[in-house]
C-alpha cells in the first residue's frame, strides 16, 4: 500500500460528512483541545495527515531500539566482567561503571518520555499518538530487568510506529519478533524438543509464552477456534527466534524444531528453518476473520466506548477483510461511521490521556521537565491514579473498561493533579472563564461554565474544569 498518496473517500464515507464534528475529533480520536492548534476540519484531512510524514517522531526524536544495541553489549560485557572476577577490584570497578551505565539510560528514558509528552502537546496529527498508544498496549512488552526495562520507548519507535499505516500482518510481524517481545515471553531460550541444541544440551525445552499470547491477544482473541495443539504447533515453529546484542533480531537454526507445524489446519516449514515460516504463519492469523473481529472490536472499545454499537464493530470488520488488514481501511470504517461521533457514552481517559490533554490544553511544553520534576509532576501523579506507564501488569496491557479508572482513589488523585500541578507548569495560568472554551470547545455544561465564572482563583478554576465529568470523558 502507498501510505503517502491521497486518500480515497467512498459512497460510505461521504454518507456521514455531516456527522464529523471538529472538536470530537481532537478529543475523541486525537490528544485534546488546544489554544493554539487548530483541530483537523474532517476525517479525510485526519487520514491524510496519518498517512503522511512522521512530523512529531522528527521533531521529538526517540531512538531506534538498535541504536541502544552498544549499551546492551557494554552491559553484556560487564556483567560478564563481573561474574569472571567476583569479589575482586576487577568487580569492584565493574560493579561501578553498570551503575553508570544503568544512570546514563535512566536519563535518556527520562528524555524519551518527555517526547511522548511533547509530541502529544504539540501534535496536529493526534490520531497518530493514540493509536501509537493503542498499538503498544495491544503489543505489550517491557524489560524485566538491567537497561531492557528502560527500552520500551525504542521498542515503540522502531517496531510499531512506522508500520502502524500499513498492513497488520507487517505490523505483527515486527512487534512479535522484536526483541523487546523476544525478551519479554522468554521465546529466547525456547527451544525446539528435537533440535540440534536440545540433544547437545539435554534440558533445554519448548517455551509457549509467545505462541499462546500470539493467539490469545495480539491475533484470534480469547475463546477463537484454536486449541492447545495449535499453541505447541505454533511454538514450535517459533523456536529458533531469538536476539543478541550484536545484531538484534536473530534467528538459530540450531535451537529450532525440525520438520513441518501444522496450525488452524494449515502446514509450514518443512525445510530449512527460518523466520520465513514465521512470517507467513503471522500473515495467516493477521487475516484470519476472527482476527479481524478481535481487533474490530477492541479499536471500538478503545477509541468509542466500552460498549461499542455492534454496527460499528460489525463495519472494522468488514474493512479488515476486504482489505486483508490494510489499516488505513480499518481506521477510515472507525472514523466513518456514524456511531464513532455520537456525544453520549464516551470513554473515560486513561491517566496518560488526562494527564496530556490537559498539559494540551494549557498549552505547556515539556522540555522544561527533567528527570526529577517528570517524576514528582506526571510519572508519579499518574501511577496514584493507576496508572504504572510502561510497566504493565502483564502482556494484556492496561484495562480499557471505565470501571478500572473511576475509582475513588484514582478521581481524588486526579482531582489533586488538576489543582495543583498546573500551576507548576504554568505560572500564568489562563483565565478560567476563556479556558473552559479552550479545554471543552461549544459544548459547555452550564455547571462547568458556572463554576470557572465563580471559582475564587484561576488554580482552581482550572482545576475545576480539567477534573469536571466533561474533561474526563471523550
């Protein structure tokens, strides 16, 4: 698919012109409401902006996971250095420059959070960072110790965003192969029962970490037509995927089972092992139907509400198989379809929305944070409010149902943030009664607007608005 080109609007879609509304947009689908960037004047400008240059990723860089791959062999290197001279000065000092390795990547992690924030202040392409968002919980993944835990932004950069436009089987294939997700589902020491290592080194064995999640969240979904059999079938096929801090993704012939894996029916591999086989199997389950109905389902629920209209769902779905996963398809059936834009029932921000959208809103930069004032001002407010940012509570990522953040600890966290912490990021905050047009556009509850004219100060006329059930919701 040519993913720069313009952007075919059919029968469909010019039905439901009428229906777009440009403040929903921005905050439904995009980052929020801003005083200064202007929201986009209709679904096709919001795909074509999708389908175009990475603006945001240029001007708030993050780094490819494989430009990290020098400081996992230094931290290869000295822990090796470390195990070979235990107890010695030699260790001493080794034990020492991991310490300053680990605080150097704590640093950079530090910076590539706040370009996640600043591309979502600054953005006019918002669709783009949700969705980014929404693609990395799908594809959960997070180091589980030394500088892997602080990678995840790298893994994001160079597995999902560039191939969230495209077609889902590519998208699957990189996050699934990646080595943050390697890492992640211990598919690295996964080996094949019958492989070459498995008889030179008795006790090496089959691991169904990745395959399982594979099929249960990131292809067919909980309860799909596939069973126990299909798992192993599927793991064994993926033995021999592994990483190194040499190169990356890699692949060992010598840890994978030899011979064909038959999954949902279907035969591969054969010959000599590769990630070939690999990549077809993940072409299959990205345009399986129930596939296309998880999924369609789950963009639903995400972006609309928790209980999407069955319509819609019904509308991704369709999209996903009559372009086998052509994702531009599938966002245009969200974005078109009347049920998307309906004012009732609309999801709950997640905290990293709330938390954005009102730095948005009041048009704050984030490069003035560092590590300390990023932690004391966002990090740790949102962790009050549930939310651990990439450090999930497992490969399912984080919950989507409203029920999981309207809780009584979680508003109390979010009230005290919405009172207090825009006052340190902004000395000059906004007059309260012009704010709540900046923050919520036209459609003003009269108790909102009643409470920004009498509040007794802007901090908490401001705190007011960003905490009021018309901000929370989208």
């Amino acid at each position: 698919m040519n993913t720069t080109g313009p952007v075919q609007l059919h029968r469909p879609f010019l039905m439901i012109m009428g229906m777009f509304d440009p403040h929903r947009a921005e905050t439904r689908f995009g980052c929020g409401l801003s005083p200064r960037i202007a929201p986009p004047d209709g679904v096709a400008q919001m795909l074509r902006r999708l389908a175009g240059p990475d603006h945001m990723a240029r001007r708030f860089p993050v780094p490819e996971f494989d430009d990290l791959l020098p400081q996992l062999r230094e931290e290869r290197q000295i822990r090796r250095t470390m195990r070979r001279n235990k107890g010695s000065e030699i260790a001493d000092e080794a034990r020492d420059a991991y310490k300053r390795l680990k605080k150097s990547t704590r640093s950079q992690r530090a910076s590539w959070t706040i370009a996640h924030l600043q591309r979502r202040i600054h953005s006019n392409d918002g669709f783009r960072e949700r969705l980014e968002a929404f693609w990395a919980d799908h594809f959960t993944a997070t180091g589980k110790g030394g500088l892997m835990a602080l990678l995840v932004s790298p893994y994001v950069q160079s597995a999902l965003r560039p191939h969230m436009t495209g077609r889902f089987e590519d998208l699957l294939f990189h996050a699934v192969t990646h080595p943050m997700m390697v890492h992640y589902l211990d598919q690295n020491v996964s080996t094949g029962p019958n492989s070459r290592r498995a008889q030179q080194k008795p006790g090496q064995g089959l691991n169904e970490n990745l395959a399982r999640e594979i099929l249960e969240l990131h292809t067919l979904g909980v309860g799909a037509p596939y069973d126990q059999g299909d798992v192993r079938q599927l793991a064994e096929l993926l033995t021999g995927l592994t990483f190194n801090a040499r190169k990356g993704r890699a692949f060992k012939a010598n840890q994978a089972e030899p011979g064909s894996e038959t999954v949902l029916g279907v035969t591969y591999g054969g010959a000599k092992p590769g990630l070939r086989d690999i990549q077809m199997v993940l072409r299959d389950l990205a345009r399986h139907p129930a596939t296309a109905r998880h999924l369609a389902r789950k963009l639903a629920v995400h972006f609309v509400a928790d209980r999407p209209d069955p319509d819609l769902v019904t509308a991704i779905e369709t999209a996903w198989m009559s372009s086998d996963g052509d994702l531009i398809e599938v966002y245009k059936a969200l974005l078109s379809h009347p049920s998307a834009w309906k004012q009732e029932g609309g999801n709950f921000k997640q905290p990293f929305d709330f938390v954005t959208s009102s730095m948005r809103a009041l048009d704050v930069s984030a490069s003035n944070l560092t590590g300390k004032t990023l932690n004391r001002l966002i990090m740790d407010p949102m962790r009050a409010m549930g939310h651990r940012w990439q450090r999930p509570d497992g490969p399912d990522g984080l919950a989507e149902e409203d029920a999981r953040w309207v809780t009584p600890q979680g508003l109390a966290a979010r009230l005290q943030w919405a009172l207090v912490v825009p006052g340190l990021l902004r000395r000059d905050l906004p007059d309260p009664r012009k704010f709540v047009t900046t923050a919520l556009g036209p459609n003003i509850p009269e108790a909102v607007r009643f409470a920004a004219h009498a509040a007794e100060s802007r901090s908490d006329g401001v705190g007011l608005i960003l905490a009021s059930p018309a901000f929370q919701r989208v």
